[in-house]
C-alpha cells in the first residue's frame, strides 16, 4: 500500500536503524507535570504492602496446591488447580515485572528472591528479561527497538488468540531457556543485554534446565503427573489472565511516538484482577513514572488523570474497543486507535507521521 513502510520487528533490521536515524530511539519521553514533593512522595519505597501481599501470594499458592494433591486423582482437584494455575502463570508476571523494578519492596534482597522465583514461574531468564524490560521501557513499542511488542502489525490474530491457552509461550521459552543453557544468545538478546551480562543469562537458564529436569526425573520415578501439574505446565493453563490483561497494555495504539498517552492504555479492573495484576492495569501511570510502586499508583492515578485519555471502564469495554482496530490493521497496518485527550490535558508533544494521521482519522 502507498505511504506504509514495512515494519521490521528485529531488533536488528532496517526498523532498528530507522529509530536511532530518526530519533526515536533513547528519546525524551513526554512526561505529566507533577510536583518535585508529590513525586517524592510516591515514589516512597516500603516493605509493608509487598510483604502482606507476597504472604497471601504465597498462602495462595500453597493452599491450592495442597488441595489440588489431596484431591488428586478426582474431580475435586480441578477448582483447586485451577487457582493454582492462574496464581502460578499470570499473578507471577506482575510479581515479576514490579521486583524486577525493584519497586515492590524497600529492601533489595527481597525484590531479587520474589523477581527469580516469578522468572521461573513463568519460564523466562531472569537477566536477559531484565534487560529486555530495560528497552521496552526505554523504547516503548519503537518498532525494531523494543522487543516486548506483543501484537504485531499486521496483526496476526490466531497466533494472539493461542496466547490465551500458553502454548506459545510454553513452545518459545523453554526451547530458548536450553538454547541459552548451552550458551547461545540470539543477536537480537546480544543487542539489548550487556557482554559483561551474558554469562549470567547461560548461568541462570542453566539453573532452571535442572529444576525441569529434576522435575521430569520425579514424575517418571513415581510413575505420575502431578510433578509436573505443580512444576511447569502451569506456564500452559494458567496463563490466560496473564494474557487477558497484558494484551491491553499496548494493544491497538500508536507506535513510533514519544508520549505514553498515545501508545498505553489505562484500564478499570476489579479487585481480584488488580490483586493478581499488582496495579498494573494503571499503565499509562506506570509508564511515565516507572519507580513509583505498584501500591501507590492509584494515587497517582488520581495526580494526574486529568492530563490522560479517559480509561476504559472496564477489559470487556477495552477488548470491544480493541476488536475494530485490528480487523482494520489487517488490511492497513498503519492504521491505529488515537487516544482522545480530555480539554484540561497538555496537547501532543511533537506530530504523528503524515501517514500515521491519516490513519488514525480514517
């Protein structure tokens, strides 16, 4: 089509040379005004919350899985597996995400211990994830920078909606955790983790290779599954709340700017989905001030929500927003959802692409 210039999602193609030519890449980030106090004030470190939350994490996790053993073998198991996994493989993805941060709790040591258990929760190495988290927030979704893009354009919607159940992610991430383990790193990993970190990466990828082989060795022993129930395969069918909320994160908008209002979206979630979440569903909020922790970013929610495009009120509202926008990004890729400013909000900093405004209001 006239005026699209294919996107090349490598971190080491033509998008990649395009971002740093033109900017994009390492850019100054469009940020709310907020007081230098208010700031300091949330972004207040604090073990408290994090270690109440951890301990019902955990509770949780445990609790079910007991259940789960006590009624393995019956029908009784499967309510209690069921929690297991979506406590397993989806609330591990915001524990991860905000220890990774170092956000969750005041003390360090505590961040690391929760942010490698999370890591191998959900199968991903914990340094080249750091690093890669590093970019995605350095570089949010600059195609051929940011390597956390989770819906490519075009879009392609079998393989999104196979998110939902695991089987990607499971069929990507342990073949890449025994790649690594024997100690090849893709250019694309080479491109955002450090040389001097890259021997860590093959270290810790080795680290989880034995606890699934361990785990693989006492299923066959005791001729049973639920070794593996409880070690690995929640990665597959606990998922998918994991998925129902991470798609809206970016899903839909603009890529290649510079202001998080237009490529993130804030949404109203209930309790347990913000509980599971850590918060994460205030992302916009979380974007321009990544170091203020998940427990606080209600507040500032409320700082600054008058300088933010509405929030969906609900992940039903924001999927049937979504839907539209990626049936027509079938057929033009450049087409988007532009995010609608309130009048007390500052206007865009800098312009879309000639092509990107054009798409946005067809």
């Amino acid at each position: 089509m006239a005026g699209t210039v294919k996107r090349d999602y490598s971190l080491v193609g033509e998008s990649t040379r395009r971002a740093i030519e033109t900017g994009l890449a390492s850019a100054k980030w469009y940020h709310t005004d907020v007081s230098r106090k208010a700031i300091k004030e949330l972004m207040q470190r604090s073990d408290g919350p994090a270690i109440r939350d951890t301990i019902i994490w955990i509770v949780a996790i445990l609790g079910s899985a007991a259940g789960g053993i006590y009624f393995w073998g019956t029908w009784w198991c499967v309510p209690f597996f069921f929690v297991y996994g979506v406590l397993y493989g989806s609330s591990s993805d915001s524990r991860w995400h905000e220890c990774g941060h170092g956000t969750a709790f005041r003390t360090r040591w505590m961040n690391d211990v929760v942010y490698q258990i999370a890591s191998f929760m959900l199968m991903r190495n914990p340094v080249t994830w750091r690093w890669s988290h590093a970019r995605h927030h350095t570089d949010t979704i600059i195609v051929g920078r940011d390597a956390e893009i989770a819906v490519m354009r075009p879009p392609d919607l079998l393989r999104t909606a196979l998110a939902f159940t695991g089987i990607l992610d499971f069929r990507y991430s342990l073949p890449a955790l025994v790649r690594q383990a024997f100690g090849k790193l893709t250019p694309d990993e080479k491109s955002y983790v450090p040389e001097m970190e890259q021997h860590k990466a093959v270290i810790a990828a080795r680290w989880h290779i034995v606890i699934y082989i361990a785990t693989i060795a006492v299923a066959l022993y005791t001729w049973s599954w639920l070794p593996l129930v409880l070690i690995g395969v929640p990665r597959l069918y606990g998922t998918w709340h994991m998925v129902l909320t991470g798609l809206l994160q970016h899903i839909g908008l603009a890529d290649n700017v510079v202001d998080h209002r237009l490529n993130t979206r804030t949404v109203y979630m209930n309790p347990i989905s913000r509980f599971i979440y850590w918060n994460m569903n205030y992302h916009v909020e979380h974007h321009m001030f990544p170091m203020v922790p998940y427990h606080a970013l209600p507040r500032l929610h409320e700082l600054i929500k008058h300088d933010l495009p509405e929030p969906n009120p609900s992940m039903w509202h924001a999927y049937r927003e979504v839907w539209p926008v990626l049936l027509r990004q079938l057929k033009y890729e450049d087409y988007f959802l532009k995010r609608e400013l309130p009048l007390t909000a500052r206007p865009y900093r800098g312009e879309f692409h000639e092509v990107n405004m054009s798409a946005a209001a067809e």
